[in-house]
C-alpha cells in the first residue's frame, strides 16, 4: 500500500470516528482563495443530509452539523475531493500555520514569476502598441509578439493555472467570483492572440492575461499573509498554561510530570503563586484565586475544600491539593481554544465586494459574448471581426478595476490607521467594522484601565500616621505576594521594608507583619481584623462608588487606622469615545464576566442604559450573547475569556495590551490608545468602504458602456486593455485619498 493510501484510509478512519457525533471541525486542504471556501461551501450545503455548513479559507476548516442517519462522511469527503480539496480530522496550530507559512512562500515564488516575466512581456507588447514605423506590421513585429508570447508562457502556466481551476470550479458551483472573472479574460486574450499569431498577426494580447495573473494573485499574497493570525488563537491559549503538573505519588510527594500525562482522579498539588494546570476539586486547603484569565473579574476569589477550581487560575495564597477532573484537552480552557477556531470556521470570510459584482458581471459578460458572436455571424461579418467583437466582450469585462478597488483601499486605509495604532487584519475586517451597527464592550481592561490602584487613602480620627506612612506600612506587608490588590498597595506605597521587618504571614483574607518601629501591621478585609482582635466598622462608599470601589482596611499595634480605597477607573477616554460611536449610529452595550453592581456603574458614568449591560457572563455566555444580537455586532475585549466572542463577532476588537489569546481571535487589533482608537478604526472602515464602493461603482459604469461598445464592434481588444489601464489609474487615484486623511 503507497503512502498516499494509507493516509487517506487514516483520514478515512478519523472520519468514522466522528460520525455519529453529527457536528464536527475539520480541515480542508488545498484552498486556494476565498472563492474556492464558498463554492466549497456551497457544495457541502447541497449536499443531502447536511443541515449546515461554513467554511472558512482563513482557517482552512469546516463546521458541519449533519444528520448521522442520512449522511456519512466519507461520501462527504469524496464530494470534497471531486473540488480537488481534501477533507480530513481538524489541525494542530502549529500544522495550520505551517501550512499558511507554505502556502506564502508558494505566492511569493509565484508573484516573482509573473513580475519578471510579465515585465518584459509587457515591454514587448508596448512597443507594438506605440509603434508608428510600421514595425508591428513587418515580419519582425510577428517575431516580437511570438516572443512576448513566449515570455508569457511561465505566468500562463505556473502562475495561471490555479487561478483558472478555481475560476472553473466556482463557476461549475455556481458560485462565480475573482477568479472566474480573471479566468475568463485570460483565457481570451491568449486565445485570441494565438490565433492572431497563426493568421501571421501581430495583434497580440498575452500582455492583458499576464496583468490579471499577476494582480490578483498579488491579492491573494497580501491576503494570506494577513490571514496568519487567525491560526495562532489555540496556541496562544496553551502559552498561558503550565507544561508540567506536581503530582502527587502514593506517599503524597509531589512529582514534576508533563501535563498531559495527568490523568482524571489522580492528585496534583498547586503551590502559591502557581497557575493551575488542570481542572478539578480542592481536596485540601483554602487559598484566593485570581480568575480573570476566565472571568475577567479583578478580585481574587476564595475557594476552600469541595470547590471547584479550573486551570489557568493562577493560586494567590496557599498551596492546594485538587484531585484531577479534566485532563489535558477537556479542560474548560481547551473548550475555550476549540470554540474559537469554531466561530472563525461557522463566521466564514466576508464575502469581498469585488466577488460580489464579478459574481454578476460573469454571466452577463458570457451572454453578451454569445450574442455578439452569434449576432455577427448572423450579419454576416467576416470571421476575424466576428471573433474580435466577442473576445472584446470578454477582455473589457475583466477590467483591472475590479480585482483591485477593495486592495487599493485597503491598503490606503491599512496603512494610514497603522500610523494612529490601528491594525486591521485583513481587507474583510475592514468590510465588515463599516457596517457594525451594534459594538459590545468587555468592561475590566476595556473600557477600564484593567488593574487597581489606590484612590483614596480614608484616615481614622484616632491616629497620628499620615496617608504616606500608611501606604508605605501596607506596601511592606503586601511585599512579594502576587494578586491584583497587592500589586495596588504596593505600587502606592513605593518604600524599602525596613531590615528588621519579619517576612509577613498569609492568611485567607489579609495578611500579618511585625514591622520594625510599628509592631503588629494588620492588612485585609473587615473580617480578617477582628479575626485578630481589631474592631473596625468599615463606612461604605456613597452612590456609584460603591459599586466600582473595594476597601482594604489596615491596623497597626492593635488599632484601625485607615482604609484604603481601591477603584479600577475608568479610562480616560471612554465616556467621550463611547457617546462618539451613538453619535454615528452604533448602539452600545457592557458585556463583563464581573458582577452587576460594578457593571452598571461604569454603564451610569458612559451613559448607558442598564438594559444594555449584561454582567456575571462566562466566556461561552459572551460569545452566545454576541451570536443572539441582530444585525453586524463587533466585540471590542482584552482578555482570554474575551477569545470566543471576538471569534463570534463580525469584527473582533483587541483592545491595547490585549492577551495574546485575544490578539489572536481578533480581527482588529489596537496596538496604542484607548478606546478612542475603536471609534477611529469605525470612522476609517466607514470612509475606506465608501471609497471601494465608488471604485466598484466606476468599474460597472466602466463595464456596462464597455460592454455596449464592445458588443457592436466599436472598441477592439487593444483599446479595451488601453481603457482598462486607464480605469486601474483612476481606481488607484481615488483610494489614494485615504492615506492623506487623518
């Protein structure tokens, strides 16, 4: 048996497995461009048995749900095959993006062939063009076509080739785009041009075919380079996991193993300030865990024996002993990762303008070529000026305009916004952050700063210390203990511990230091003072600040003597940001994994109702959230827990100092500023999708008098490719205003 069937009897196996399940991710290899993904799509959608289906070029993935009883896979992947793709079980990250990384390195070598190449067929064919010497007439103006010819041969038939297999393949589907439009042009022109090379001619065109070659398959390069992201989203989340677990050997001593050789019901031990690996039950001890990796919620929360505890919390306090629930691969945070590359997989890739309008322009160009052909046969018109007219038809029907008036903008707009701090991913993003109608925003680290600090320092009558001296005490007892509070004091209280200082003793809820020339520093919660003989009666703060604030109360030699008032507040800039995106139409709204009171309260200071706040949201609760909400929902967020929603939305947002995890879902990514910057991005993608439509609206405009003319015989195909140049300057002029506006 060769390789090449035991791998597909292996991808067949893999398959089987999962046909029951009746919803699985799988990959599909050898996608060429988006055209390819929807008339892949399509066909998979037709196909008996299958209740939906999206495919995302991306990615290279489908999310298919079918019907077990109706549909096998294998049939499935058979049909795949019949496109000249292959279907098989879902890749790792690291396969996916080495096959991006290829498929780059493949673009490149072939975009240097057809700039060289095209060049000097380009050269040639000018000097036939300008000619005024009668040299194009003369047997040396044949020589020189023959050899432009020639020199077209390496685009034609390295270059060329996939373009025109997927223009067949999207047309066979019915789903027609850039390529069929682009095949259908070079096919003409070198069509036609050979067959003026035969009549002893020199009337060639190989120029028009390299030309549309070599643009769009410089689209696609730009395209797939900036399609790498999206693969890098699940390996982003593993980073911010341990590789190796303490477990726990049948003396109880902890033993470093790799992860993923834990298995459920064996024990694992999480020392303080460890994240922990693996999801399952506190068996022994009680400690604060900082959640936010999950929740996004800022404070730690306390967990005891029986809780349940998931990994990537990182364990503030005490060392814990959990008996393992979830290995590696069912972990809540594997759940996560994978729900991701499913969102991008079911969203799929916008559909370019410029796929939409050749999707219209193919077959009134094929129609009108026919009847032109048949048209002047029937008038009686010699068979060169039959054939002249129809291939007229089809060389101005694939105006250059077309393939590029959404990459000039976009490269325009890309470009200026990069300069402001504003990424977008891909011409797609671009599309689709136009049209939002609808932008969510994560709270903590979003529209807040993302960590506390200290806002009021709250002196009790009776004590002599001043604000300085008690943020220096709370700063030396907090020292080397490592959660969002303490990282807050100590901050706020910038001070050396002093020598004789003893190393401050942990508790649940606060923690102990006999400071030299102070004695006994008490620092936590209410409660953990009068644990420890200290009364306190702890005011609460008045109105919203209730809400947004968290008190830290601190005694020293026995008695309370302040409270320190930590806020996370709000940036600077996002009430302003926030009433500028209302003003342009869009409806804004909360989206947190914190609780409601703090929610609402940022909600109040931007002016947002509470009935556009939902709060206490898991990361699976934003992104279903985000799929229930009509009309085009973007999704502006800075966490990992914040992954699957901006994976869900039209447009994900990652906000400045993002995660990697978010950076990585997000199709937009701003790399400084503040959430000004998202409406920034708003107001270009609305100016640089104005701008592609009066390209595209020039480009039919173009089409359909072109067309006219080229029907009755009133412009040859030279003329045609002189007026498609001409219409490719103007689409470049008019995009170039973008990168002159601010």
């Amino acid at each position: 048996m060769t390789k090449r069937q035991c791998d597909r009897e292996e991808v067949a196996e893999a398959l089987d497995a999962l046909q029951d399940d009746g919803q699985a991710l799988l990959s599909i290899d050898g996608l060429w461009c988006p055209s390819c993904a929807a008339a892949t799509e399509q066909v998979i959608q037709r196909t008996p048995g299958v209740i939906e289906a999206g495919v995302s070029f991306a990615t290279s993935t489908l999310v298919v749900h079918w019907d077990p009883r109706q549909l096998r896979l294998r049939e499935l992947a058979r049909r795949v095959a019949r496109l000249g793709y292959r279907l098989g079980p879902p890749l790792s990250a690291a396969e996916t993006l080495a096959r991006i990384d290829r498929h780059v390195e493949r673009l490149g070598i072939r975009l240097a062939i057809a700039a060289f190449f095209g060049m000097w067929t380009l050269v040639l064919s000018l000097v036939l063009y300008l000619d005024r010497g009668g040299v194009a007439a003369s047997a040396t103006g044949w020589w020189i076509a023959s050899v432009a010819g020639i020199l077209a041969v390496p685009v034609l038939a390295v270059v060329g080739l996939p373009i025109l297999l997927a223009g067949w393949r999207t047309l066979r589907t019915g789903v027609p785009g850039m390529d069929t439009l682009i095949g259908i042009g070079v096919t003409a022109a070198v069509g036609l041009s050979v067959w003026q090379l035969s009549q002893g001619s020199s009337r060639v065109y190989f120029d028009t075919a390299t030309m549309l070659v070599g643009l769009l398959t410089l689209g696609r390069f730009i395209e797939t380079r900036t399609l790498r992201h999206a693969t890098q989203a699940i390996d982003a989340l593993r980073d911010t996991l341990p590789e190796t677990a303490q477990r726990l050997d049948t003396a109880g001593q902890p033993v470093s193993v790799a992860a993923d050789r834990v298995v459920s019901g064996e024990r694992i031990r999480v020392a303080a300030g460890e994240r922990v690996p693996l999801d399952g039950v506190v068996l022994e001890g009680a400690s604060r865990l900082d959640r936010s990796v999950l929740t996004g919620e800022s404070l730690p929360a306390p967990v005891k024996s029986g809780d349940y505890v998931e990994a990537g919390c990182v364990n503030l306090s005490s060392a814990l002993t959990l008996v393992v629930d979830k290995p590696v691969g069912g972990r809540r945070i594997d759940r996560i990762g994978a729900r991701i590359a499913e969102a991008v997989g079911a969203k799929g890739d916008t559909q370019r303008l410029a796929d939409r309008v050749a999707r219209f322009i193919v077959p009134v160009a094929l129609g009108l070529s026919a009847l032109t052909l048949l048209g002047s046969f029937l008038a009686g018109l010699a068979l060169e000026e039959t054939l002249l007219r129809a291939v007229s038809v089809l060389v101005i029907a694939c105006p250059c305009a077309v393939g590029i008036a959404v990459p000039v903008a976009y490269v325009a707009v890309a470009s200026q916004a990069a300069r402001r701090g504003i990424l977008f991913r891909h011409p797609a993003a671009l599309e689709s952050m136009a049209g939002v109608n609808t932008l969510m925003f994560d709270k903590t680290g979003t529209l807040t700063e993302g960590q506390l600090a200290v806002d009021e320092v709250q002196l009790r009558a009776e004590t002599s210390l001043t604000s300085e001296e008690v943020l220096a005490l709370a700063a030396r007892a907090e020292r080397d203990v490592e959660h969002v509070i303490a990282r807050a004091l100590q901050a706020a209280g910038a001070l050396s511990p002093a020598a004789q200082d003893e190393a401050p003793q942990r508790f649940e809820r606060g923690v102990r230091l006999e400071a030299a020339g102070h004695g006994t520093v008490l620092v936590g919660s209410a409660d953990f003072l009068e644990s420890q003989g200290v009364a306190c009666q702890r005011e609460d703060a008045a109105g919203a600040a209730a809400a947004i604030r968290v008190g830290v109360e601190v005694a020293v030699a026995g008695r309370w003597v302040a409270t320190l008032w930590l806020a996370d507040r709000l940036r600077d800039d996002a009430a302003e940001a926030v009433a500028r995106l209302r003003r342009g139409g869009i409806e804004c709204a909360i989206v947190s994994g914190d609780a409601a009171p703090p929610s609402l309260a940022v909600a109040r200071e931007l002016g947002l109702p509470p009935s556009r706040v939902y709060a206490d949201c898991s990361p699976e609760g934003k992104a279903a959230i985000v799929r229930a909400t009509h009309g085009s929902v973007a999704f502006a967020g800075d966490g990992i827990n914040d992954g699957p929603a901006l994976a869900e939305a039209a447009v994900g947002i990652a906000v400045s100092d993002a995660a990697g995890p978010a950076m990585s879902a997000a199709s937009v990514a701003i790399a400084e500023g503040g959430v000004t910057r998202v409406a920034d991005a708003v107001a270009a993608a609305r100016r640089a999708y104005g701008v592609m439509r009066q390209n595209l609206v020039f480009a039919v405009i173009y089409n359909a008098v072109g067309l006219s003319l080229a029907a009755f015989g009133m412009i040859p195909p030279v003329v045609a490719v002189i007026a498609m140049a001409a219409s490719s300057l103007t689409v470049t002029a008019n995009a170039s205003r973008l990168a002159g506006e601010g």
